[in-house]
C-alpha cells in the first residue's frame, strides 16, 4: 500500500478520533484502518499514536508527524488540482459550508446532479447556522442568507431566500382569527427568537414594512422540527417556501395574511478573492448559478 494512502489513513484517525469513525467514512474495517496505521509505524520506525481501550492520543512525534502529513497531502491535492487545470476537468475535493435547513431541504438534493456530472470531484458538505470564516475554515464556497458584512470575499448572488407564514388548520381552529399582523401578538409562533432575546415577524404591507412583536415557547434552529411542530399545531411558523411547498400543497398547513409579503432574505455564493478559479471551483459556482440563480 503506498505511503500517502497510509498517511491519509492517519491524519482521518487524528481529526475523526477514532478508528471507527474513519472506517465509517471509508467503508472500510476498524482493524484495516488499525493495520494501515500500523503498516505506517513500522515503515517510519516510530510509533504515532498511544491506543487504549477507550481513547487514543498522538505521541509528541505523531503530533509533528500529523502536521507535516496534512501538509504533504495539501500539496499532492494541489498538484493534482494544476493537472486538472491543464486538463481543465473538474477534480478534487470541494468543501462547502451551508446553512442548515436550506442544506437539507434544497442544495443536498441537487449536489448529487452535480457530483454525477462530475465524477472526479469528491464533495465535503458541512450543514452549520454559525458564521463561518471560509478561510480559516478551510472552505472553498460557503452559502450565505442575509445581509453581507464588508468580508472581503467575493458574492455570487442567488434567487432570494423567501419564507412563508403558516399554520395548521388545527390550530386556527381553536384559537382566534389572523386577519391582520398585529394579530400575530395573541398566537403562539414558533422560531422568532433572535440572540438579543427580541423577537418579532416582518411583514410588508399597503402602509409599508411592519414589525410585530410575537412571544415563542419554542424555538428550534432547524427547519424540519419546526415543520413537524407546525404541522402538529404547535403554532404560526415562518418557514423556507421550498421546506412548506408540500404541506401547503396537501393542506396541512395553510398560508397566513396572504395580503401581505414577508420580505425576502439575499443569498450568495461566496469564495474568496485571491482563489484560482480551477475547474473545480468554476464548475460548482456555473451549477449553483444554474440551479439557485435568479429565475429570469
């Protein structure tokens, strides 16, 4: 076995932590990885991790062993990545971070039309609410909904993100009419909780936008509880229209204060500026514009 899949091996044991957790994402056997690991010893002559039962740990020459390995096979991946320049076929791994419900719900499905259309390209998909740092992350595209903060990133802007205002019949059934948004104040809603502990619904109208003040006993930073729990009758939820499509369709939820707009959110593709656009790059920023762009 060649030593860069051995080191492979090891630097995945090192951030996974355990040998299980690299034989699940390499389908492969906890005792090949422990044998791979083994094999890489016994060839360096030095050992590179303490193993118990129950944990283990990098010796002081496995932790500089481990950084020089992740570097050595940053450099293979980028020396493969100038081949396929001079190819000009998409190859390598595409790491992309995303928003959480619009990960599950709208860009996971599609990612596998792309990843079939191009074989060579392995896919690293992290689902995170958090705002990440592309760079520091190690990230090659990230999907951003909101505002942009001056970041220095360069934005491919996609169709934007539009929310729609439900709930189920059941709960309209036993509780009083919304007819209007100020309504919205005598109802339980679900999810508007922001980090400042405000909470409110925005609304555009006749007069112009409005902000509701709403109360929430739940809050939940995932759109399919949110939808189970709306579908349930837990209360009014504000949900991506691509999450509710489906529940509307059926009528176990139904829109609310259709008269008004709930104003849509920007998304954007960002990447940074001083990235070689490789074919890789090139080939995911074409698929996301084609798949999320604005619809003309």
């Amino acid at each position: 076995m060649d030593r860069l899949t051995l080191m492979a091996t090891f630097v995945k044991a090192v951030e996974l932590g355990s040998f299980s957790a690299v034989a699940n994402e390499l389908n492969l056997s906890p005792q090949l990885i422990g044998k791979q690991i083994k094999m890489l010893e016994q060839h360096l002559g030095v050992s590179l991790l303490h193993r118990t039962t129950r944990k283990q740990s990098l010796t002081d020459f496995g932790r500089t062993f481990y950084q020089r390995a992740k570097m050595i096979l940053a450099d293979m991946e980028a020396a493969e990545e100038m081949a396929a320049v001079t190819r000009g076929v998409p190859s390598g791994r595409l790491r992309i971070n995303a928003p959480v419900t619009f990960g599950v719900s709208t860009l996971s499905p599609r990612l596998l039309e792309y990843m079939v259309r191009y074989p060579q390209v392995s896919v690293d998909l992290t689902l995170s609410n958090e705002l990440v740092d592309l760079v520091d992350g190690g990230y090659d595209v990230v999907f951003r909904i909101g505002d942009l903060a001056d970041s220095g990133l360069k934005a491919l802007p996609l169709m934007p993100y539009q929310l729609v205002l439900c709930a189920a019949p059941s709960y309209l059934a036993r509780r009083p009419p919304i007819t209007t948004p100020w309504d919205l104040q005598e109802h339980e809603c679900l999810a508007f909780a922001y980090s400042d502990g405000r909470s409110h619904v925005r609304l555009e109208g006749p007069q112009g936008i409005i902000d509701v003040p709403i109360k929430s006993r739940l809050t939940i930073n995932q759109g399919d509880p949110l939808l189970a729990a709306a579908v349930a009758g837990l209360g009014v939820v504000l949900l991506p229209s691509e999450l509710v499509k489906d529940a509307l369709r059926s009528g176990t939820l139904v829109n609310l204060l259709p008269h008004y707009k709930v104003p849509v959110s920007p998304m954007n593709l960002l990447y940074a500026p001083d990235r070689r656009l490789t074919p890789k790059l090139r080939s995911f920023m074409d698929f996301a514009k084609s798949a999320f762009g604005p619809k003309a």
